[in-house]
C-alpha cells in the first residue's frame, strides 16, 4: 500500500470542498454566542478577602473564647449571616430585587434564596507542620467573600456590609 503525502494545494482543495459545512456552523455559533451576551444581564462579582489571625495575648493570661476550628467557626457565622431576617433586610436596604412582592411568601422565600446562593464563601487553606505532633496539616488561614449582583456599586456595598457582618459576629 502506498501512502501519499498531502501537499498544500491538496489542503486547499479540501478546504474548497468543504467549506459550507465550515463556514455555516461557524456562523452559527457566532450569532448565537452574540445574542446570549446581549440578552443574559450583566453579572458583577465583588470579593473581599480576610486573614485569621491567632489571639495575640498569650493563653497563660488570657483564655481564648473561641473553640473549635477556623472553618467550623466560619461556617456557623455563614449561617448566621444567611440567616432569613440579616437576608432580607440587606435586600430591602439595597433594594436588590425591586419587582419582588413582598407580600406573597412564596416569592419572597425564593428572593431570600437567591440572595443565599449569591453568596460565596471560599476557604483558603495552607500547609503547616504542627508543633505538638511535627505533622503536616491543612489550616484556613483566610477566606474569601464574595457577593455576585448585576449593579456594580451595590455589589460592592452588598459585600462591604456582609463583611462587616462576618467581623461583627465574630
């Protein structure tokens, strides 16, 4: 069997043949990725990040209030924060859903979990070797919290407030 090598007019001649079922899904997909990107909303995401830091006075003074983990702390303030009543009262200040009924539960609890998803809470861990065992182990050493909103400002204040409310509560 002998094999023939393809030259660049051959390349060429494929092309020619070709190109309606190139050039057509091409197009396609263009104008559809156009239209999605003037249709969907503008989506902006605004993030502040928060270092843990250890209590600062020795512990032969002073005995730490807080027990537990970084991130068991940290998820039991998210829920707090995402509590129904800090939700809702952050979506009527900022007026983050303004075609809402009020009135009509159902939409509101809807509303409410919107909001909720909208929320993000990212751990970011590192590697340390602990003192007692000479183990390494992963600790959070900070987290991120980020807030997604399709106004720009009010995504950053959105965020600013839950961020005041995670410092607050802890």
């Amino acid at each position: 069997m002998d094999v023939q090598q393809m030259t660049l007019n051959d390349y060429i001649a494929v092309l020619k043949r070709r190109k309606w079922s190139l050039l057509v899904p091409t197009i396609v997909v263009f104008v559809v990725a156009v239209i999605i990107a003037v249709v969907l909303p503008p989506v902006y995401k605004s993030t502040a990040k928060i270092l843990i830091e250890e209590q600062e006075i020795p512990d032969d003074f002073v005995m730490s209030s807080v027990t537990g983990y970084a991130e068991q702390r940290l998820q039991s303030i998210n829920q707090k924060i995402k509590g129904h009543s800090n939700l809702v009262y952050i979506i009527d200040r900022f007026n983050l859903y303004p075609d809402y009924d009020r009135q009509n539960t159902r939409e509101a609890e809807q509303i409410v979990q919107k909001m909720s998803n909208a929320i993000i809470l990212e751990y970011i861990n590192a590697e340390i070797t602990d003192q007692r065992t000479g183990r390494s182990t992963s600790v959070t050493i900070a987290f991120t919290l980020s807030y997604e909103g399709e106004e720009p400002g009010t995504t950053q204040q959105v965020t600013n407030m839950l961020t005041s409310l995670f410092l607050e509560e802890n």
